[in-house]
C-alpha cells in the first residue's frame, strides 16, 4: 500500500513516532513495566493497547450510530467463532499494520515475532466456527449493524500434541496472559433460568397462563470484542456470554461449616461456559450442551430486546423489521421457543401474533447432511431443563401438524410423523433440525451442490410445503486474513500489478489473468511462493524436527479429521506411492512432501487412529534411504487459524477429496485456491463452483460424482471387490496388518483396514482409489510443466472472487436479511 493511502485509511492520524511513543507509555503506566525488562507478552499487550486506542473509539462511535439511526440489525448466533488472533488482523484493517511494523522495528521487535506471542482465540472447532468469523468481519467491512453472539469458553478447543504418535488432548488457556482484545460489560449482565416446574393458572381476566417457576437462575456476564471492519469505519462487535452463579457466594452456608456446599452452585453455574463442546456421550454431558444452548441463546435475545425497548418500548410491531437472528446450525434453535416464551408468557401476546414475528425473525444455516448433525435432545431431558420449552414446542408442533401439513396432505400420517418436531419411540425425542426448519423464515445450505440436497434428500417435505423457503448462500471467506494479512508479499506483488482496492472489491483480481502468461510475472509470482515454502520449511523443523525440500511439491490437506473428508484415502495413496518408490527406487517422481492438519474430536476413535497410522507411516518413509528424499510426510500439530495462516501461503496442492455429496461446501479449499495453490478434489461442495470458476483446466477433478455415489450405495457397494480386483489396493491394505510401520507390534494399525472392508467403507475411499491415484498423476504431470503451473497457480488467484465472504454476506443481505448498510461518522 501506499503511504499516502495507508495515511489515509488509518483512523486519525498517526505516524510510527506517535505509535512508539504509545507502545511505551502503554508499557509504563498500563503494564507496569518499561522496555528495558519487558517480557515478549508485555511487548504484545502494550502494542495491542496502543492499537486499540482507535479501535475503542470507532467502537463507541460505531454504537451510537446505530442507536441513533435506529439501524435494523442482523445477530448471527453461533456455538462457535474461530477467531484466531487479532493484532495483526486489526492492524492490517485499520491500515496501521506498517505504521506499527515501523514503530517496533525502532525498538529492536520483529512484528511478526511479536503477533506470535497471542494465543489463538480457538472458540470453535472447524469451518463451522471460522465462517462465523469470516461473516462478521464482512459485515463490519460492509458497514452493516451485526453482532455476534455466542459463549465466552474459558477453554477453547484442545490444544494436540502428539506422544509417539498418538494425539494427546491439553486444555486450552487462551486468556491465560489476559486478552487485550475483550471488554466485560458487568452493566449488561443477564439472568437466565433454567429447571423447575410449570404452573397452569388463571390471570385476572380469567385466561390461562402458564408461570415458570425455574430452579436455577445463572448469571450471563458478557464479552465484547470489537470487530474492526477492514478501514475501521466500522467497529461491530461479538457478544460472548461467561456464565456465572448469581449469588457470587453462600454466606450462610459457608459460616456454618459447608465451605464445600457453598461452592456447589458456584461451580455447578461457571461449568456452563467452562469448556466448548463437552463430551456428550453422557446424560451429564448431554444436559450440558442442551443448557450452554440456551444460556446463550436467552442472555442474546434478552440482550436484543433490552437493545429493541429503549428505542421503542413495549410496542412490539416493529421487531422483526428491526432484528434479524440468524441460526448457525441447529445449535442456536432453542432460541425460537425462547422467543415465544417471551411473547407468549411475558409479554402476554397472542400466540398466532407471536408466532408471526418469530418465523419472521430467525433464519437458519444447515451446515451438513451428516446426521449426527441434526440435534436431536431427548423430551425427558426438556422435561427436566426447560419445562416451558417443552410445552411450547409441543404447541408449535400441534399447531403446524394440524394446520399446515394437513392441509397439504389431509390425514397422512406418515407425513407428519417424518415431520414432527417430536420423534416417536422407544425415548422420545425433540428434532431441533425439524424446529429450525419450521421456525425459520429462510433455510440455506452453503454451496450450490448441498442447497440442491438440502431440498431433495434432506428437507423435501418441507421445501414442498414452502417452496420459497429454501436458498442457496455459497459460503465464503475473508480476503483481508486469508490473502492480504497471511501473504504479505504475494500482497504487495497484487498492489502493484493491480492496485490496492481488492481487499474490498476481489474481482480486481480477474484482471491478474492478463499477467498469467507474462514470464516476469510468473516468476515474481511462483518465487513468491518458494520463499513461503522456505519459511513453512522451517516451522515443519520446528514442529515435527523433519527436514523437507523447499523444491518439492507442497501436498496440504488441512481440516478436521473425519471419515468423510477422507484424509485416509491420501494415507492410502502416500503408502501406494511409497511402495512404488521400494519397488522402482529410480521411479521419475517429482519429490513431494505430504502435510497435514487436523484435530480429531477426542472421543473419535477410527479418527484418532488415522492420525496415529499418519503418523507412523510419516516416520519410516521420512527415515528410509531407499527413497533418496523423494516422499515426506509431516502432520503439524495443533492444527489452528494461525498455523492455517502459515500453511496455506506456502501450499502448491490443496486435498479437497471429501466422499462426493458429503463436504457441503469447505472453504479451506477456498483459501488455498486463492493463494495459488492446485486443487485435486472431488465434484463436492464449493469444489464444483471453484472449478466453474478458475476453469476445469487449472483444477484436478477425479472421484465419483453425487449421483454416482448414490448409483453405487443403491446397487450395493462391495469394498472387497476392489481389495481383490486390484493389487496394489490390496497390498496397501494388507500392510495395515504388518508391523512395518509399527516395529515389533503389528496390528496397531488394523483398525484402518477394518473399516475399508469389514466396515464397509462408508466413504467409498477404495472406489475412488484409482480415479484419485490418476489424478495424483496428473497433478505431477502439471508440476513438470513449471510456465503451466504458473500460469494455473496465478488464474487461481485471480478467479476467486465469488468465494470473497463479501460477496456471500450480501447474498444474505438480499435473499434473507433485507439489511441496510449505516455509514459511521
Ligand atoms: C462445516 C461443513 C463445511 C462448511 C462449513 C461452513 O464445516 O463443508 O464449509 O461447515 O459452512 F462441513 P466443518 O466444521 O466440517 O469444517
Ligand atoms: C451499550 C454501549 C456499551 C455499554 C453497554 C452497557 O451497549 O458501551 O457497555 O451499553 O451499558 F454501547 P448495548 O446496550 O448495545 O449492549
């Protein structure tokens, strides 16, 4: 960027003296230290405090904005938001990023060194949690009036290790040396109930209503943490809610000797927020969840409409034209019944008015077919948490099975017990996935391929019945992290060939296709991408203590590790390479080095296994002679945002191999793609509209398609088949059984070979083999043509502009949302 532009971008102005200058009265009179005994933490604190001097007034006056205009506002509700770290992301977008860079380089700090001291805001596990984060930065880019709500975890995901091999799980203190970047608001705290019973009685005008009589009320403190909108005009912010218990401490109890009993409450209410995602294989765990579900989702819209009151007081007319509550998965769907409670029971509104305004308020995101994702809680656990709830949604469903879906299709009952909010059997269950749905103004999947499905295989009752409900928003992600800020120079290279408008405006980019085949370009490109591969180098030595050649083809397939994004099917294919290699040691073979990043849900045992057989199999081919270097393999642990940040500027090859039908949409494959790395991937989620888009020619497709998996699973799929039908399958599978990879205890990695045949393959790893190893041939065959890859690796680049989260948050904003954007003075 120019400086002239990064002068004037920046929120008031400040040159690199003034920044010093403010680092050190920060690490005077904040911290308490000064720079000549300031630790690397302090150094990062006092920084992040001079920052957010601008950040903190945009923020006050990005509110008072908003209240004064009265803005309708979108609040996305989200179990889940991968922040990853914000000094560099909140520098970058106030234009300060060289300003700082400048100020601490005269004080001796390396910048990049210094942003490597914030612990990762890992509030979320997957693409899930940082779309979430990608949506709110767009939105306060978009100078839209957005927060985001969700849990303040005191522990984040688990932070991984490995132990010969094996994924061990941590704790993750991320705010263990504070967060600079959050603010408590104790003045807006909430209280939510939660247990008890209900009682029926008659009001004075004879009417029945229902009181909640709760058993517990626990206390929501929240967290604000801005949201820096790139330029920072707007500064929105993400509402996390702690809980606690409300009275802080049992006097009485503790006097007479109950010091433990005092506590009870105490820890009983702090466990809600303790942890993201407990186990809930239990009915403890289960119970859990159900209420960190609601405690978020009542401290939010308690929040919103104390926001709503003080504009308009108890006239409830205008609320849905003001409040648009997006659910993010299943997770948040309890907040519909909320929602009614408070009408209904407080507000005394009649139902079919307060039903109006609900299905007018909420939207929601399906994120995956998978059923496992569909929540499901049973009607005894309702029973026991939230009484109210239960009965409220039973009402729902009474109302919409006799009503709605009779009228459609009179007295058929199969119909409605496929559309019940309730599921009958042996334990009853609450279908949140069905409430979602029928409580929601707008359900959307999140690529074109998923939405499709969405309507025909998941929901078709329900898109017959609603046919403009359904939507399509291909999800996508943010520019300014995942090119701007983890790229630097590939940046300034895009500056200067294009000029410095695209962080807001991505299809600049498609003019970087006049350059793809300019020799000079391809080579200030491509050794832009060699030096990120140098620094990847050394993080991997770091890391792992595993030499790789920079020169080497850099293979990343970074996610969480499940069956159905196949991570053992590249296993499957490195193994086969590896035993071409002891077969033909001189094999022509572009040397490539093989890297993942994943974590496995820790209770996930075939997953867990993969890492592990990962791992081993990574340890002999990285040791053996025999193969002169030409194959590496390295698992990186921890896989996080920021690691992601490292990883991504650095790939050649991005793995998108997921079962066709299955990855509703990624967006890893997103990042990759746009900076320059070569996908090989299957016709699944996004994958078919990034290859619309970069061109089929400068992606590698292979695999089955959706409708051939279903072909296949109806015909019947028979693993075994091409265990015996082709060798090299076979012989890969059988090594599982050795104890080549595990000296001297063979068998530790059967379980992988287990689930190909006794198992079936579920994911159809072994029938997309072959098509998959061709492709691996193909994306060597490119390698070799180096002015090919280039140019390839460049249109990559330049084509992406669809998958800029700008672009997917004003598809919200037109299809569901309705929302206007508000200048900030
Ligand atoms: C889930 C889906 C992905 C999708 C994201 C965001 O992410 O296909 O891109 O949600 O919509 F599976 P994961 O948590 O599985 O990564
Ligand atoms: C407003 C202000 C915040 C202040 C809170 C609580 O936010 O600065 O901390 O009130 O008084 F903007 P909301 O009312 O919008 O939460």
């Amino acid at each position: 960027m120019t400086k002239a532009k990064e002068t004037e971008m920046a929120i008031g102005k400040i040159t690199p003296k003034q920044f010093k200058e403010s680092i050190i009265k920060h690490l005077n009179s904040t911290f308490g230290t000064d720079i000549n005994k300031a630790s690397k933490k302090a150094w990062w604190n006092a920084t992040s405090a001079a920052l957010n001097e601008f950040v903190y007034d945009r923020l006050s006056q990005t509110q008072k904005t908003h209240f004064e205009k009265d803005t309708r506002a979108v609040h996305y509700f989200s179990l889940e938001f991968l922040m990853g770290r914000l000094t560099g992301n909140n520098l970058h977008n106030l234009g300060l990023f060289e300003t700082a860079k400048k100020a601490l380089t005269e004080l001796d700090i390396d910048i990049n060194t210094l942003v490597d001291e914030e612990e990762d805001m890992a509030l979320g596990n997957g693409g899930l949690g940082r779309l979430a984060a990608c949506f709110i930065d767009s939105l306060a880019t978009m100078e839209l009036p957005a927060i985001g709500y969700g849990i303040h975890y005191e522990h984040g995901l688990f932070r991984q290790e490995f132990k010969d091999g094996h994924q061990i799980e941590r704790p993750d203190s991320w705010r263990e040396y504070g967060n600079p970047f959050e603010i408590r608001r104790p003045e807006s705290i909430q209280d939510i109930p939660v247990y008890g019973y209900v009682e029926t009685k008659f009001n004075d005008a004879g009417k029945v209503v229902k009181e909640w009589h709760p058993g517990r009320i626990i206390k929501g403190v929240p967290w604000d943490v801005p949201v820096v909108g790139y330029s920072g005009k707007t500064v929105n912010v993400l509402r996390l809610w702690e809980s606690r218990a409300t009275n802080f401490f049992n006097w009485d109890v503790f006097n007479s000797g109950g010091y433990h009993d005092a506590h009870k409450e105490n820890v009983e209410s702090e466990t809600i927020s303790k942890v993201l995602y407990p186990n809930d294989e239990t009915d403890a765990g289960k119970e859990l969840r159900l209420i960190q579900q609601y405690f978020f989702c009542a401290c939010s819209l308690k929040d919103i409409i104390r926001r709503y009151k003080r504009a308009h007081a108890d006239d409830w007319s205008n609320f849905s034209a003001q409040v648009a509550v997006q659910l993010n998965d299943t997770h948040p769907a309890i907040a519909i019944p909320e929602l009614m409670r408070i009408l209904v029971d407080r507000a005394d509104m009649d139902w079919d008015q307060a039903w109006k305004i609900c299905r007018e308020t909420f939207s929601y995101t399906n994120h995956t077919l998978l059923p496992e994702a569909l929540e499901k809680w049973s009607v005894r656990l309702f029973e026991k948490v939230l009484p109210r709830h239960l009965e409220i949604i039973y009402e729902i469903n009474r109302r919409f099975l006799e009503s709605e879906v009779d009228a459609k299709w009179p007295g058929d009952n199969a119909i409605k017990s496929k559309l019940s909010i309730i599921e009958e059997g042996h334990e009853r269950m609450v279908r949140m996935g069905n409430l979602s749905v029928i409580g929601s103004n707008k359900v959307n999947g999140v690529a074109e391929v998923h939405s499709a499905l969405v309507k025909s295989d998941l929901f078709p009752e329900f898109n017959a019945l609603w046919t403009d409900k359904f939507t399509n928003v291909t999800n996508g992600v943010t520019p300014r992290r995942w090119l701007k800020a983890c790229n630097p120079a590939l940046s300034k290279l895009i500056d200067k060939t294009v000029g410095d408008q695209w962080p807001t405006n991505q299809e600049i980019l498609r003019d970087l296709d006049k350059k793809a085949d300019d020799a000079k370009f391809q080579k200030a490109y491509m050794d832009i991408k060699h030096e990120n591969k140098v620094a990847l180098t050394k993080v991997i030595k770091e890391l792992t203590d595993v030499d790789v050649d920079p020169s080497a083809i850099f293979d990343i397939q970074i996610k969480r590790l499940h069956e159905y994004k196949r991570q053992h099917l590249n296993l499957l294919h490195i193994m086969a390479l590896y035993r071409r290699l002891l077969q033909n040691p001189t094999m022509d073979m572009v040397p490539r080095v093989f890297i993942f990043g994943a974590k496995a849900a820790p209770g996930y045992k075939l997953a867990k296994d993969i890492i592990y057989a990962i791992n081993k199999v990574a340890d002999k081919v990285n040791n053996d002679e025999r193969i002169g270097g030409k194959l590496k393999v390295v698992f990186l642990p921890n896989y996080r945002v920021s690691l992601a940040e490292k990883m991504i500027p650095a790939a050649d090859v991005s793995e998108q191999i997921s079962t066709a039908g299955k990855e509703a949409s990624g967006t890893g494959n997103m990042k990759l793609a746009l900076n320059g790395a070569i996908t090989i991937g299957t016709l699944d989620g996004a994958n078919i509209e990034i290859a619309e888009e970069v061109g089929e020619e400068n992606v590698v497709i292979f695999g089955l398609t959706v409708d051939e998996v279903k072909a296949l699973k109806k015909q019947g799929y028979n693993p075994w088949d091409y265990y015996y039908g082709n060798e090299e399958i076979k012989a890969v599978l059988d090594w599982f059984d050795t104890d080549y990879f595990t000296p001297g205890k063979p068998g530790e990695l059967s379980s992988i070979k287990n689930s190909f045949l006794d198992g079936g393959d579920p994911y159809l790893c072994l029938a997309d083999f072959e098509s998959y190893s061709e492709g691996q041939k193909e994306i060597e065959a490119k390698y070799k043509d180096k002015k090919g890859w280039a140019r390839s690796a460049i249109l990559n680049t330049a084509y992406m502009g669809k998958f800029n989260s700008d672009r997917s948050i004003q598809d919200y904003v037109d299809r569901i949302w309705k929302l206007k954007s508000c200048t900030v003075k």
